[in-house]
C-alpha cells in the first residue's frame, strides 16, 4: 500500500504542475482548473488510503461533506465581480486550516514532546511555522475580504489608514513576541521537561492573527488584490510548512506550488502598478476605495456626449480600441460591448481590446469577461502591445476603467501612482469615457484624462449606455 500511495502522490503532483502550466494562457485555463482539480481528488484519494487504519472515519466523512457545502455553492453562484472576494476568503479558509493542525499537532503530541525521544526538529519548526504564517493569512485574508467586499466602515478605514505608522509599530512588537513565544515552545519541547501548557499555542496563534489584522488593515483598496496575492503565497508556504511536520509530500509539494505561483503573481502585479512589495504593505494609498472624490482638483471642463455622438464618432473611424475596467465587470457590459463592436466590424472599422495587468479587481479579470462573450483571444492586446497604438487610433472608448488610464501616473510626480505603467489613452485623437458618475478610481485620486480636450464624457450604466450606442450604430 505505500507504493501505491507514494505512486498517487506523485501523479497528483505532476497533475498539479500540468495544471498550473495551462494558467498561463486563456484557451487552456479551463482545461488546466479541471486537470489541477483532478490532481488534488488523487491526492486526497491517496491520504485516505494512507490512514486506512483510523478510526475517525465519521469525522472524515463529516468534514469532506462540509467543505463541499460550503465550497462548492459560492464558486458556481458569485459573480465574476466578486472573485476576489471569494479569492480572498478561501485563501484564509486554507490558511486557518493549516493553523489549526499546527494546533492540533501540539495537543496530540503534548507540546511538541514525546515519552522517550528527542522531537523532530522539522515536525517543530514546520509546526510553529505554519501556526504562525497560518493565522496570519487567514485574519489578513478576512480583512482583505471585508474590504473588497465594502464591509468596513469608511470612515473607519479612513482613520486606520492615517494611524498606518502605528499599526506598523504593532506589527513588529507583535512580531517579535510571536519569535519570542514560538523560540520558547520550541526549546521546551524536550521530553525532560514538563508539557508545554495548551495556552502557549493558542498565546501563539492569537498573537499572529493580531498581527495578520493589523498588517492588512491601514493598507489601502487599490492595494488589496497584490494583498490577495502576497496572502495566497503565504498560505502556500503554511502549508508546506504543515505538510513538513507531518512527513505529507502531497502537503510539501501542492504548498510549495501555491507559494511559489503567488509569490511569482505578487511581484508581477507590484510590478505592474511601479511599487515594490514592501511599499505596498507599509505605505498604501487608495484607502477609501474610490467612494469619494472628483475630478475638480484637475482645473478642467467635463464635456459630456450622448450615445448618438459616441455613434457617429466610433461609426466614422478607422481605428476603435475599447479599454474595459471594473465598471464594465460590475455592469455586466461584456456581451453588449461585443455586440456593439460587431455592429463596428461590419463598417469596416478595427476594434481592439486594450487590457491593463491590474484591471478590475485580479490579473485576467477583463479577459475572463471578455471571453465570456466570445471575444477572439487576438483581438485582446496587454499593455505593452497596445501602447503604441493609441497615437494612431481615431476614438478610445474607456468602459469603467479609472487609475489604470490616468495620465498623473506620467506627469505628476505628487502622484502616489507616478510612476506606474499606464495604458496612453490620452494620446488617442478622441476619447470617450463611460462612467456612472465623476468619481475617483479605486486609487481615490483625480483622473486629468476626464477633463482632457479630446475627451468627452458618456455618463450612465455601462451596458444600458453600451446597448443605446449600438442601437444608434444600427440607424447610421
């Protein structure tokens, strides 16, 4: 039986890489989430034949059927808008998983020890290890979640966001004493001496969910999904911390795969915005979510245009690029902006679909959507192939997009996004903006783009907006 298991392990594993490999572009992702999927039911399949000698068969069962209650509903029922946030969630899910086995663990083996052997110092140190990362992955994903999900309080956030200094100041005292209680299980745990009493592990994990707390609190909205990412990456590695201490390759590996991937997706993200991690995490900006704000600062005058106007513009170019963003997501516009560039392929014009890394709320957002509504996967360009189009494109429509085409990022230095790679919408010979209202991004700052003189404004609900266009198209 343990070359069976050890044979399963390792065709879980290699599922597991399989799978990941066809993430990486989007006519392969749906394949590669079912192969992964099916890598980790060979997985389970084989810790089970592992324990085939347990007696808790019933808590097992019990807890299969619990996770897919409570798994399997919220995937096929959130919105795509939503994903973050059930990122975000089963993120911290996986992580108060891996802190409580650490719990656990330390309860079964009376504090790390044993009756007539010196303990093992993996199983000790992946144990603290993987209470400590685990728990403050799933209290920081909490908070991620809370906020993308506008639970918190706004002026709440607002006041965390200030104390920031503070927090960070918590957040090392709170880090040293988690060292400090984690160094004191770990030289007890010897079996001359007494059982470690219980309380030092939970002292453990609560002074890391403080922590956890605290971390991602102060930091701002338009940082949370690099949070999202850098928290996934920790869990990851919680877990192979965990898989370390109980001798489980399917733990170590599966683990090492997550933390690496997120770690490779955090930077890329960081990347993508011009910040560096650490700058993320100790010095946000965007704390009140884009719920306030307007374009006045910018000193220039709004023009706003009609779904007629928007027509005959669109109707009479050579070139028309759409730049989608979370309002589009949150509007649901996809299949009306296909629709609408249809009506515009018919008259001979180019459209093009310019996507930004960090779009929407998670990388790939705007393409996932997109493909919902069977837009080709070529006419979907990244940032750095459809920059240079711009100068040569007669009308750039931006459908819910804020911070991602915001020229400060260029020209203001003041500007907490200077710096970051933007898509050159400004550089389009007309461009027209599609928003509900004039206010902010998700970053919380002034767009100048708004109240450019090439610019003009279509104010309503992305897809009744959209639809309107194309029924104008149709009259032309």
């Amino acid at each position: 039986m343990t070359y069976l298991v050890t044979i399963l392990y390792i065709v879980a594993f290699a599922m597991f890489i399989y799978g990941l490999s066809g993430l990486t572009g989007p006519k392969t992702a749906v394949r590669g989430n079912y192969i992964a999927a099916a890598g980790m039911a060979v997985a389970v399949v084989a810790v089970l034949i592992d324990i085939r000698d347990t007696d808790n068969w019933g808590l097992i069962v019990g807890g299969l059927a619990v996770g897919v209650i409570l798994g399997v509903p919220p995937a096929l029922k959130t919105k795509m808008t939503a994903m973050p946030q059930l990122v975000a969630l089963f993120n911290g899910v996986g992580g108060g998983t891996v802190a409580l086995i650490a719990w656990a663990e330390f309860l079964d083996s009376d504090g790390f020890t044993t009756v007539d052997a010196v303990p093992s110092v993996p199983f000790i140190v992946g144990s603290l290890f993987a209470a400590i990362i685990g728990s403050v992955s799933f209290w920081g994903s909490l908070v991620a979640f809370s906020k993308l999900q506008e639970l918190l309080n706004k002026n709440f956030e607002k006041k965390v966001v200030a104390s920031a200094k503070l927090f960070q100041l918590a957040n090392i005292v709170l880090a040293l004493a988690s060292i400090a209680i984690a160094v004191y299980i770990g030289v007890q745990a010897d079996p001359a001496n007494d059982p470690t009493p219980a309380i030092w592990i939970v002292a453990l994990l609560v002074v890391a969910g403080l922590m956890g707390l605290f971390v991602v609190l102060p930091i701002g909205g338009a940082d949370m999904p690099v949070v999202i990412s850098l928290l996934n990456a920790l869990t990851g590695l919680s877990a192979a911390a965990a898989g370390l201490a109980l001798n489980n390759q399917a733990m170590i590996v599966a683990g090492m795969i997550v933390g690496a991937s997120g770690s490779i997706l955090t930077n890329l993200m960081a990347k993508a915005m011009n910040r560096s991690i650490p700058a993320i995490v100790f010095g946000s900006f965007g704390g009140d979510g884009g719920s306030g704000g307007t374009v006045s600062a910018t000193g220039g005058t709004v023009k706003a245009t009609s779904a007629a106007d928007a027509a005959i513009q669109m109707a009479y170019a050579n070139q028309v690029i759409v730049v989608p963003g979370y309002g589009l997501a949150v509007a649901q516009a996809q299949h009306a902006v296909k629709e609408m560039a249809a009506m515009l392929e018919e008259r001979g014009v180019e459209v093009k679909y310019a996507i930004h890394p960090v779009a929407g709320r998670m990388p790939g957002h705007m393409n996932v959507l997109l493909a919902e509504a069977d837009v080709a996967y070529d006419a979907m360009k990244e940032m750095d192939d459809i920059n240079g189009e711009f100068s040569r494109t007669d009308v750039t429509i931006v459908i819910g997009a804020n911070d991602v085409t915001n020229p400060a990022a260029r020209q203001d230095s003041s500007s907490p996004i200077y710096g970051m790679p933007i898509l050159n919408v400004d550089q389009s010979k007309s461009v027209i903006v599609l928003k509900r209202s004039m206010s902010s991004g998700y970053a919380g700052i002034d767009n100048p783009l708004f109240t450019a003189d090439q610019t003009s404004m279509l104010f309503g609900d992305a897809k009744k907006m959209v639809s309107e266009v194309t029924e104008e198209l149709k009259v032309l």
